[in-house]
C-alpha cells in the first residue's frame, strides 16, 4: 500500500484517548530552545494523526516585550487588507510581517500568516477598562466580523504556532527551534468535535493565555453560552476555546486563585464537598459551584494552560485522561506520557501523578533581564 494511502487511512481513524500535551516550565524565568518541547512532544507522535499540533512560547519576543503581539491567519487574500485597516485605526503598528515559516513537502492548504507588533493608540470605549479587555474585544471583532480572518495569538512576548500536520512537522515549519522561551507547552492531534483545520490547531489563547487539551467537554454548548455573556465568542468550535477563555475570565476578570479556579472546572463532587471537615473550605466549595455552575467543565480531560506567570497542569475530577509531572533544579515538566519528559531529562528529582481534579501550579520568579512578571492571584 502507498504512503499516502497509509496516511489517508490514519487520520480516518479516531482514538477518543488520544492526543498528546506536553509543557515545560523554567521557574526563573531563564530561556531556553523550543528544541526541548520538539523532542517531547514529538516522543508521543503514536498519539497523533497528522490533524492538528502546535506549540506555544514565552519570553520568545524580548525586543518587544512591551508591545501586543497579534498572529493572524488568512484564507482570503483580501481580508488581509481589510483587517490591516481596522488594527490601524485602533494601533500603532510598530512592526509587522509575515511569520518566518520555511516549506514542509507534507503540508497542504497553508493559510496567509502574518504577525503585528501593536501599540493601542486610543482610549478605551466607555465599556472598557484596561488594555486586556481592548485586545479582547479586538481579537473577538476580527475573528467574528473578517471572513477569512483568524486571530490565534494575542499576547504580549508570547506566540501560538499551530497547524494541520504532525508536530514534527509544524515545529519544521514555524522554525520552533529558533526560539528561546521559559515557558513552553505543546499538542499533537486534532481538535475534538471539529474537523482539521489550521486555526482549529491546539494550542488556543487569548491574552497570554494559552491552552493545551486531550479529552472532550461535553459541556460545551452550557460553556459557550455563559462566555457569550461575558463577551467571549467561541469561533473556533472545538470545546478546548472555551478553556481557554474561562481562564481568562475567572482568573484575570473576577480574580479567583488558580485553586478557586480548579474548585470552578472540576468541581468537587457535592458528596466530597459535603464530606469536607474544613467549615470555611466547604462554604467557599459549595459557594463556587452554586455561582459558578455553567463554567463547571464535564466530561474527560487533562489540561495545560500558561500565561506569562504560570504554568498549570489538571485533570478532571474522575482522571479520566493521563498527566503526569516532573522536576529537576528549577525545571517543572508535565506531560501525558513520562516517557515525553524522560526524553528531555533522563533522571528528574522527582516524578509525580497529580491528583483528580487538583491542579499543579508552577509560579515563575521575577527574571531581572524582564523585568516583574505580571501576577494572577
């Protein structure tokens, strides 16, 4: 049988426990080759069907650390020019240009993609408080009102590079080994529910938000509609936005802890709740998941999310999907297989399963060559 006829078959096939994600985390701050994040992630390729990888990178912007960078993608030629008009009203464009990318024979139907080094120029309409929320609202305008148009990195000295292919490929294509982040996290397969397409790729961001997924959240439509209140439109159409997005808004918008943000999306049984002996803990549990209930997350899954100040790693509540972490000197690993870490470091200080529903939480110190790292509670 021909290769491509091997391949064709190969990603006509569905594993629903499938995919792999992979993350590394230096605690200081202190950058290294997205080599690193290649080898492991690509050490799970048997997880993949050439559908869909990616990866992101922090600290991979240092000459313009303080300025928004926007990643978009183009199927239509000429909503290039289009969007291009509506960033200019709203922002300095301090630098553009296209996204170094070098030719992979195994890709196909590549999409235009440009990146925008921006500067907001105006102030806030009277709805908007800060700059998060105006790259917010900027990043949900262009992704619903440009056809051809997708926004899938908006951050700042952080960028999302994803596509229809094996990672081995996509990380060839975006040239990932000529970066240098502290922060890593990367996925290998397709998103769930949705077909293979390049902006559909894991990982999904917004802000400095980035998220990894293997699993399936049948909650989605209760998700998507409780976000759409907020201001956050799912155009992606694959359960692992709405992650993405519920970070932001619990997190950066209402100010949980990340731990409160665990009690939120894998929330705790009502019997363990009601079996907790910690009067203060119970309220607040039972308090979160009142309040909360249309962010709760169901069904299997096993996360990644970074921003610029953290790296988490989670379950859901049954452990339904593997994770396992590990560490060495002030480096924090967490992956699907240990295997994918042991590639990149043969013998951690310690090896651990995080428990169900409980998150590991990696803080990142200040790094005197960046300046404060900006905090989530």
């Amino acid at each position: 049988m021909e290769y491509e006829q091997l391949k064709l078959i190969e990603k006509s096939v569905k594993i629903p426990s499938g995919c792999g994600v992979a993350g590394i985390v230096n605690k200081n701050a202190n950058r290294f080759s997205g080599e690193m994040i290649v080898s492991s992630i690509c050490m799970m390729k048997d997880r993949g069907n050439g559908l869909g990888a990616g990866y992101a990178g922090y600290g991979i912007y240092p000459e313009f650390s303080d300025k928004w960078c926007l990643h978009v993608m183009y199927d239509k030629t000429g909503e290039k020019e289009k969007v291009e008009e509506f960033l200019e009203a709203r922002f300095n464009i301090v630098e553009q240009e296209p996204i170094p990318v070098r030719k992979v024979k195994s890709l196909s139907f590549i999409p235009v993609l440009h990146r925008y080094f921006l500067d907001i120029k105006n102030k806030f309409s009277d709805n908007l408080t800060s700059e998060e929320d105006f790259i917010l609202e900027t990043v949900m305008k262009i992704n619903r009102n440009f056809d051809g148009a997708c926004v899938f990195s908006s951050g700042k000295n952080m960028g999302i590079f994803k596509g229809v292919g094996h990672p081995d490929e996509i990380a060839e294509f975006y040239n990932i080994h000529n970066y240098k982040g502290y922060t890593w996290i990367a996925h290998n397969r397709f998103p769930t529910n949705t077909v293979g397409w390049w902006g559909g790729a894991h990982p999904f961001g917004i802000l400095d938000w980035a998220c990894v997924h293997n699993g399936e959240i049948s909650s989605y439509g209760i998700n998507r509609r409780y976000l759409e209140n907020a201001g956050y439109y799912c155009t992606f159409y694959t359960d692992t936005e709405v992650i993405t997005y519920l970070f932001d808004l619990l997190c950066r918008r209402h100010k949980l802890n990340f731990e409160m943000c665990s009690y939120v999306l894998a929330s705790p049984f009502w019997e363990e709740i009601e079996r907790e002996t910690d009067v203060k803990k119970k309220k607040l549990m039972k308090f979160l998941r009142i309040i909360y209930a249309s962010a709760m997350l169901n069904g299997p899954f096993a996360i990644i999310v970074a921003n610029s100040s953290v790296l988490i790693g989670m379950n859901d509540r049954l452990k339904l999907r593997p994770l396992v972490a590990a560490s060495k000197d002030d480096f924090v690993f967490v992956a699907s297989e240990e295997s994918a870490i042991r590639k990149i470091c043969p013998h951690p200080e310690r090896v651990w399963m995080p428990e169900a529903g409980k998150p590991i939480i990696v803080h990142l110190q200040e790094n005197k060559n960046y300046g404060e790292i900006k905090k989530y509670k």
